[in-house]
C-alpha cells in the first residue's frame, strides 16, 4: 500500500522499525524517515532517518505560514483491509472532513440521554488514529475545546487506571477493548456512572450492553465503514426511553440507530427499490452524504460499483422501522440463496 500510495514521508515508531527495515527494500517512493519513541533516546535503526520527531520540532521555528489549498483537495489516504481482495485507498478532502466533523458535533453534542461531549467533557479515543481518523472524533474534540486524554498503548489496566485518573467521560471503542477492560480487576472499583461509551466495528451484543449497564456504562452503538469517513447513524433514545432503568434500555441501545444530521440512509432490494419501513423487510443499506469517499485511489471502476445508482451501496443486510431506526441483519456476501 506505500508503493501504491505513492508515500513520500514515512514517521515510524520505534515498535515498528523490525517491519519496515525488513522491507525498505521494496518501498520505491518513500523520500524520508522520521523516527518516533516513548524513550529519551530513538532507538538505533538501518533506516536513513531524517531525525526524531520530537527532536525536529523542538529545532524549529515557532511561526510557520500555513499553504493556502483548494478545501477539495485530499487530506487523509488510508486502505480498506482487503478482506474481498487487495486492499483498497479510500480518500477524503479537507472539506469531507469539516462536514463530517459538523454532523458529528450535532448528534454528539445533542443526545436526549446526555451530550457525549460537551463543555467539561473528557475524552479518551479506544481506536487508533488510523483507523478512519478514530472515528472522526479528535476532529469534533478539538472543534468542541474539551479535554482529550490519548492513552498510547491499548493495556486494559492502564486504561481503566486513566478512566479513574481523569474522569473521562466520553470513548469510542470496538467489543473487543470493551471486554478486554470489564475483564480487569481495577475496573470492579471504578465509578465509570459517568462513561458514555460508543461502540462500532462490529455489533454491540446485548450481553457486553447488559454486562457495561450493571457497572453503570452506558453504550450507544455507532454505525459506519471506511468509505463513509465514518459515521453514519448512532443509537437514537428518546426522553421516554432514557426513563427506563438502564438494563430494559439494552434492546434500543444495540440497535444500528437513526442516520446522523445531513446523511439520508435507505434500505433497498436487489433491484434498488425502497423496501418498506416495518422491521421486518431486509434489503441493502445504502447512503448519501457530503463527506463519503467517491471512489477508491487509482481504482475508478471500484468506485463505479461503489456508486451504483448514485447511492454508495454499504454490502450490510437491514431492516428500517417506521421511525426510520435500522438494525444490521447480514452482509450481503454472507446472505446464501437457495431454492
């Protein structure tokens, strides 16, 4: 993926020089090495580097004159995981990214339960930068002046020690680091009343919802892919639901939820017909918004099949109800016919 990307500046962390100097070899494009550590000294390397990060930028100057750009250029490049084949560049431009950002402070600044982030609020990521920009979130964090905690490596005990340490109150996290963490010691004396937790990558099951509602968590699911930048739809509660007991909450909280502010989501058949919004009628989600990708890097007839119809198709399986909430059933690549 660095030869197709074309990367010409490469910043590697000292876990991960074994990798990259195994390779080096086979990286055409890559002009420069600049080097990370959590040490007071990098760590020696086979590598040309260009200098340690934090030594590069303590050289240089305090002003720095910002290039005036097109807000449609690209911004951020990452890949898609390849698991239907190679992986995939999925692109997005600065003006993407604002929009994503402004559609996320309006669902996340605005829940009926308790605005995930707002004046006060701290916020500690559970996902990796790298992973479509943490969810955007940083983007929104920063937006919204609250408190941000990054916590480096994901060690369950040191996590839930940064929870109690700082109070934060805002994470977006996969199942997997949930479970990791309700599975520590420390977290049994933890007040973690005030944790707002979103959850996306895979489903949110209702057994870890019930498991994080009896230590007084509270999980939303998040709803997205990498084209999609990501979000697109979050846990809707209303003023009535948020009444009920946390643990009778579970059903609505595992739900894929409601489209956020500016995206429009629809569930279609085969033949890209709406079907109907009862619950019960399965089709493909497909969406539309300002910030989805518009095709794949250097792969324009991917892109095609992405837009089919001028809808981006999403492969997931679902069904929406009248109030427009939808719940992932399937992919469709998993979906078997017979007959």
């Amino acid at each position: 993926t660095m030869n197709h990307a074309e990367d010409d500046v490469v910043l590697v962390h000292d876990d991960f020089l074994p990798i990259l100097e195994g390779v080096k070899d086979e990286i055409r494009t890559v002009k420069k090495y600049i080097q990370l550590t959590d040490d007071q000294q990098a760590k020696p390397t086979t590598l040309d580097t260009a200098g340690e990060y934090e030594t590069l930028l303590s050289q240089a100057g305090n002003h720095f004159d910002f290039p005036d750009f097109d807000e449609n250029s690209v911004a951020t490049t990452f890949y898609t995981t390849g698991t239907t084949g190679n992986p995939k560049g999925v692109y997005f431009s600065h003006r993407q990214l604002v929009l994503h950002t402004l559609g996320q402070t309006s669902t996340l600044g605005f829940f009926d339960e308790s605005p995930l982030m707002r004046s006060g609020s701290v916020y500690m990521p559970l996902t990796p930068m790298f992973h479509v920009h943490a969810w955007g979130v940083p983007y929104a964090a920063t937006m919204m002046g609250v408190k941000q905690v990054y916590p480096g490596r994901y060690e369950p005990e040191l996590l839930v020690d940064l929870i109690k340490e700082h109070g934060i109150t805002f994470s977006h996290c996969v199942p997997t680091i949930m479970q990791m963490m309700m599975a520590t010691e420390s977290i049994k004396t933890a007040d973690l009343s005030n944790w707002h937790v979103l959850i996306g990558g895979s489903a949110l099951t209702r057994g870890l919802c019930d498991a994080g509602a009896k230590l007084g968590i509270r999980m939303y699911t998040g709803y997205g892919m990498s084209e999609t930048c990501p979000l697109l739809s979050t846990t809707h509660l209303t003023p009535r639901d948020v009444e009920l007991p946390l643990e009778q909450q579970t059903p609505l909280r595992v739900k894929t939820g409601k489209a956020i502010p500016l995206v429009d989501l629809e569930i279609v058949d085969p033949d890209g017909k709406p079907v109907p919004h009862d619950g019960e009628a399965k089709g493909e989600v497909v969406a539309r918004a300002p910030w989805l990708t518009q095709s794949y890097f250097k792969q324009p007839e991917k892109g095609e099949e992405l837009w089919e119809g001028g809808w981006l198709h999403t492969g997931d399986v679902a069904s929406m109800e009248p109030d427009n909430v939808i719940t992932i059933k399937d992919r469709i690549k998993d979906v078997i016919k017979t007959g």
